[in-house]
C-alpha cells in the first residue's frame, strides 16, 4: 500500500539524520527541527489523501484514542523511534510520556489540519472547476450511499447538524451563534528536483489560518414535537455536565462537538 511506502521511506530518512545527528553537539531543539524539516515532511507526505480516521472514537477517551493510534500508525513510529533515541530512553517508554518531555504532539494531528485545509481549499474552488466538482460530488454520493470514501473521512472530523446533514437549521429553527475564533499555524515544508548530477532541495514555510463557528438552533414559535433534539447539558474534558455530574451525555443522549 502507498501509506506502506511512506512509512518505509520515512524510517529510511530517519536512518540517515540520526547517522548524521551527533547528540552531544546538537541540541534536543535543533535535532527536532531537522526531523520537522526532513524525516516528518516524508512521513506526511499525501497525507491530505490517505489519512485514516476510526470509526468508532466517540466512546474512547483522548488518552485511549492516542495510544490507539500510536499502536496502529506506521509512521508514528517512525516519529517515536526518533523521539526516544534523541532522549535515549528504552523503546518501550511510554509515548505520552515522550511527547510530554519533548513538548510534542502525535503526527496524526498534522494529517488531520492538512485534511481539512485541503478540503477546504477544494470548497472554495469546486464551483468554478466542473471537473473538480464532479470529483467530490462522486465521493459525497459514495459516502451518501453507505460506501467508505475520501469524504466519510472528513465528515468524522466536521461537526454537522444530524438533523439536516449540512451546516445549516432545519425550517422554522433560526441559528444562534454561540461560539466564534479562528487558529493560525505555520509549517515548513520541504522541496526538491532532480539535476543533471545532483538532487537540490530547499525549505519554505507555508502559513495557514482557519476560522470556525458554533451554532445552536433556536425554534421560531411552535414546530412539530419531533422536529428537533432535547438539550443534555454541557461538559468539557476538565469541567463535567451538571446533569449527569460526569464527562458524559445522559441516557439515550449523544455528543456533539462544539467549537
């Protein structure tokens, strides 16, 4: 498989810096720039595509869902391997207690903001590319019809009404903004072309910005019993729901993220 192949060139890129990296000169920040420069960029490369997202992650926590991950992923254990051996720790530390000393994250969030900036950037184009909007129009019905495509990925990171399928209302409810921000990112990504003798790569930063918003639907006046969800509280990964006293929705309730 292509992920397959990544996860086989990224550690091969990994055997050269880490022959090339002497720990006693450089320091543990320098040594992470490298690797962001060189080994992380060959491990997320096309990313945008074959990113994997579970199925069923809304009953694991945060700390199962990434040592979930980190069990699974090929090329995070490219990024672990790397993490260790520049701390010198035996291969079986734990993970979270790596990225904690290192300041890291897990490289599945770099898929995860790569996915959606792409998918993103695909909105804004696909009115003004017939051939690009027949693309995505073929996997929203594949994903439509109950088959896995590249959209069922991205409808497990956006939040959409359950009730519409869309980021809209239903009729006769009016949205309410509850929550409004944005988040800005900078990455540095790695180029390179082939020359008569020698291959020449250069490094250039991309920056990126994302806005985002949360609504809450308002009935207008009086709609039909059915027509809407009943409100089970709030909870947040520190504070708990005051309904249930607990991280946790009420019976026969499920979560929707917010904001």
């Amino acid at each position: 498989m292509a992920k397959d192949n990544i996860s086989d060139r990224g550690m091969k890129a990994l055997f050269s810096l880490k022959s090339a990296i002497d720990r006693e000169y450089l320091s543990v920040f320098t040594s992470l720039k490298l690797f962001d420069h060189t080994v992380k960029q060959v491990c997320l490369y096309g990313s945008e595509i074959w990113s994997e997202f579970e199925k069923d992650t809304g009953s694991l926590s945060p700390y199962e869902f990434i040592e979930k991950w980190f069990k699974k992923s090929m090329i995070e254990k490219v990024n672990m391997s790397f993490s260790k051996w520049l701390l010198g720790v035996h291969k079986r530390t734990s993970n979270l207690a790596v990225m904690g000393e290192l300041g890291r994250y897990p490289l599945f969030i770099d898929t995860i903001v790569r996915t959606v900036s792409y998918w993103a950037n695909l909105q804004k184009r696909r009115f003004k590319k017939p051939l690009l909007n027949d693309c995505l129009k073929l996997s929203e019905n594949l994903h439509n019809n109950g088959s896995t495509s590249w959209i069922s990925g991205i409808n497990k990171i956006l939040q959409k009404n359950p009730l519409t399928g869309d980021f809209s209302c239903p009729e006769d409810y009016e949205a309410v903004l509850v929550d409004r921000g944005s988040r800005s990112a900078r990455e540095s990504r790695r180029s390179c072309h082939r020359s008569w003798f020698h291959n020449r790569c250069s490094i250039y930063f991309v920056w990126g910005s994302a806005n985002y918003a949360s609504y809450w639907c308002v009935a207008r006046g009086s709609v039909h019993q059915q027509s809407g969800f009943q409100f089970g509280g709030l909870y947040t990964d520190t504070v708990p729901n005051l309904l249930t006293g607990s991280k946790s929705c009420p019976l026969f309730y499920y979560p929707l993220k917010m904001g």
